[in-house]
C-alpha cells in the first residue's frame, strides 16, 4: 500500500484528490492548518474524514512540514496548500509571496531532505500566464497580473529547479480554474450559487457582483485531481496544462445558474458593482490548450460547463442550511 502526504487536506482538492488516493486504495495523510473554527467541512460531506491521517502543519513553518514528511513516510506529496484567492492577494501580498511562493519550497527542501525517493506534485495556476490572446499551454510565457500569479511563478520554477538540480521527481499541474460544489465562498462561482440559493430560501434579496465580463475556462475539481495524480505515475517528470479549451464569462454562468434555479431575470436580484471588486490589474480571458495532457496521459475534462453549472446550482440549494 503507498502513501500519499497532501498538503491542503481541507481545501476543495484536497477533499476531492484524498478520495480519489482512497479509492485508490493509498493510506492517506493530509495537512491542515490549527484554526480555531471546524475546518474539516468537505471531509465530512464526502464521508472520508475517518480513513484519512491527519496533521496539524503550515506551510510557513518549515518544522511542521518537516514532521508531517517524517509522520507520513510518502511514496507521494501532493502540494495543493497556498493562499489561493487572488482578490486577497492584492491586499496581503507578502502573506501570498510566503505562503504560496516560499511555502512550496520549505516542502520541496524537505522532500530533498528526509523524502528524495518520493514523487511531488505542485500546484501551479492559469494565473502564471495573465494575458494572452489564445489558448495557453506548456510553452506560453508567463506574465502574470497579480501577487497570486507572481508568487506561483517562483513556486513553478523552484520546483523545476529542484527536479533538475537535486534528480527529485517533482512536476507541476498548471490547472486552470476548477470549481466544484466545495469551492469556497469567496469565489465567483460558488458566490453567485450560494447566494441564489439564499434567495430561494427567502434569507436574501439581492446580492452584488463586480466585474462579469470576465472570461475563464472552467472544469470541476473532481475531474482534476485525478490527473495531478496520473502525473506521478509517468516515468519522469513534466509540466501540464489541464483545462476544458473552453472560456465563459461571469455572466454566462450567472445566466444559467439563475435559468437552472427557476428564478427568471439575474437583473432583478443581482447589483453591479465593479469598483469594490476591482483589482488594480486583472485578466481579462484565460483558455487552456491541454493537447499535451491528452496525449501522454490520455486525460480529457469529462464533466461540461452546463454540467457543472447545475451540479453546484442544486448542491447549493438542496443543502442550503
């Protein structure tokens, strides 16, 4: 039986990804953060919180990512922890550049230290590549448009300069966004169907939105993670760009959360706002080209856009609590 270390147990990938390891039959450790609320949501909604292994660490404290490697004895590592949320980098960007850049390589030391034989997957971001008129794969240049990407870019490249310098087989998922019933409320998506579940409920009148004319390319989680793991079972190591090559705007999923609510026009209950949620520089569209995926690791997005708009509709108005 292998052993895989996430880091980021109780984020959206990490409930998702260590379901997929246990299925796979791995004994599973994840790491959370000691906080002071219950942060173990996702595990107990998919029913996994009991078979996993569980440890306290922060990816700013290289001691606590040391013993979580040493606990967990990893054939894999899995890095998926970071300050994720790209709005907040703007206004806590060296928390960001810490935890999101320097963090991934206080793991990545470790590994070199007390793990060299195991496999690592980083978490790279669409981010990296800011704007770019076209589909993004392997080979775009990054120039990335906010805190998040800057500091993902270092936590890309340190990976790969560890795989060269120090011969670990480390790798990194450039995933653009993913979305899920699990993503977290401070994201556009889950934000425009959580809160049109509270107006189904009669908790809400209206609710705001900055800017909808973005453009994104949107997969689900549950699709992704599994080739994050697909990624350590090549025989060497490599980047990959995994996407659906489609983009969507805000509003197009904002249109078609509300149509499968059954709740008419969005013009009626939603407020826009964009000078609250502007960010000083933003992407404008990201689109994926995942040919290379495709080919070496025979992996297509399997859930559509309308699919995944209407799971996280009726996850969200079904179990509104």
């Amino acid at each position: 039986m292998k052993n895989a270390l996430i880091f980021g147990l109780t984020g959206q990938d990490g409930a998702y990804l260590s379901k997929f390891l246990l299925k796979k039959g791995y004994n599973v450790y994840g790491t959370f953060r000691r906080t002071s609320h219950k942060c173990f949501e996702r595990l107990d909604d998919m029913g996994t919180f009991d078979d996993i292994n569980r440890i306290k660490a922060d990816l700013a404290d290289p001691t606590s990512i040391q013993s979580a490697i040493k606990q967990s004895q990893p054939d894999e590592i899995y890095n998926l922890a970071a300050q994720s949320f790209v709005g907040a980098s703007f206004q806590q960007p060296i928390l960001t550049a810490d935890v999101t850049g320097i963090g991934p390589l206080r793991v990545l030391d470790s590994v070199r230290e007390n793990a060299p034989n195991a496999k690592f997957y980083q978490a790279s971001s669409s981010e990296m590549f800011g704007n770019f008129n076209g589909a993004c794969n392997e080979t775009t240049p990054f120039r990335p448009r906010s805190p998040y990407g800057v500091a993902k870019v270092f936590a890309h490249n340190m990976t790969n300069h560890y795989s060269e310098a120090y011969n670990i087989f480390a790798c990194c998922g450039i995933l653009f966004n993913h979305e899920s019933p699990h993503r977290g409320l401070e994201f556009v998506t889950r934000r425009i169907t959580y809160n049109l579940a509270r107006i189904k409920h009669g908790k809400i009148s209206k609710f705001t939105l900055g800017n909808i004319n973005a453009k994104r390319d949107w997969g689900f989680a549950g699709d992704y993670v599994e080739v994050m793991w697909s990624m350590l079972q090549q025989k060497n190591p490599d980047s990959y760009v995994i996407a659906t090559g489609e983009s969507h705007s805000v509003e197009e999923f904002l249109t078609l959360a509300t149509e499968y609510a059954g709740m008419g026009d969005w013009h009626d209950f939603v407020e826009i706002n964009q000078k609250p949620n502007m960010r000083p520089t933003d992407i404008d569209e990201l689109v994926g080209n995942s040919d290379k995926a495709k080919e070496k690791l025979n992996w297509k997005s399997k859930t559509s856009f309308k699919e995944l708009v209407k799971m996280m509709v009726n996850y969200d108005i079904d179990n509104y609590q």
